[in-house]
C-alpha cells in the first residue's frame, strides 16, 4: 500500500536522540492537515460535534478529532463516506490545494468545473440566471472566473 513519490512522509530527526527513537517521532503530513481542516470546517458549518460524526461513522470522537488534526490518515472509503454525511463532493476535500503549494493538486477545482459546464449552455440568459443561483448557494464560486461566450452567442 504505497503512498507514491509526489507526496513523501517520513521520519523527523531529532537533535540529540539515538537512531532507534528517531523513528517513533514522524511529520504530520500537508495534505492530511489540509483534508483534516476542511473536515473540520464542513463539520462544524453543519453544526456536528465530533462523537455526531463518530457515530453515523462507526467511529470514536477520538478517530474524527486525529482525522481532524492530521494525525491519523483519511482511507478513500472514509473520505468517501464523510461525503455522503456532508453532502459534498470528494473533492471538497482536496480543495485549495495547488502546485504553487508544493502539495499534490487534484486535476481541476469544483469552480472550474462549474465555470466549463456554464460555458457549455448556449443560452446567454439561462446562463446568466444559472450562475447567480450558483453565486448565491455557494459564495466560492463567486470568485471563478467568468464564462466565455460561445462562438455565434451574445451576451
């Protein structure tokens, strides 16, 4: 169960400790602290607790808060299932993470999917009225950038 290269975690060294303890102490890794904050933050805008998501999990708070924390890391399968629980894609999770961050970087953000889905519809008005719906229930989007018009289109 390899984790791959792009990513690596290992050991921290420690000044003055024999080679032997020095594997006891590891790193939490980036992308786990980044996937444990956006947890957090989706758990407490639904108003959860730690032992609520522990429970519809089959977990302990304990589990959710280290999730939480980074220190203990998220399977596909869990992250899977938070998802279903806060009704947000997988992605969510991975979200804000990017090359300049020298983290790995899921291929494209909900905000641009959304904004080439918008591009898509040939209806200027019907895409104008789309994405203030969109603004309005998710404020992030806000900030994509706009939509170019489709060849033969005005608006």
């Amino acid at each position: 169960m390899g984790r791959g290269r792009a990513c690596p975690r290992g050991p921290v060294p420690v000044p003055g400790m024999s080679h032997a303890a020095e594997f006891l102490v590891t790193s939490k890794d980036p992308v786990d602290v980044h996937i444990g904050n956006r947890l957090r933050a989706v758990r407490e805008r639904r108003g959860m607790t730690l032992g609520g998501v522990g429970r519809n999990l089959g977990l302990t708070y304990q589990q959710i808060r280290k999730y939480e924390s980074g220190e203990n890391r998220l399977s596909a399968s869990r992250l899977y299932n938070l998802s279903l629980l806060f009704q947000v894609e997988p992605g969510y999770f991975f979200a804000g993470l990017g090359p300049g961050d020298g983290e790995c970087a899921p291929e494209a953000s909900g905000a641009q999917t959304l904004s080439a889905a918008l591009s898509r519809i040939d209806n200027p008005e019907v895409r104008h009225h789309l994405k203030g719906l969109i603004e309005v229930l998710d404020v992030g989007f806000a900030e994509a950038p706009a939509p170019r018009n489709r060849p033969g289109s005005t608006s």
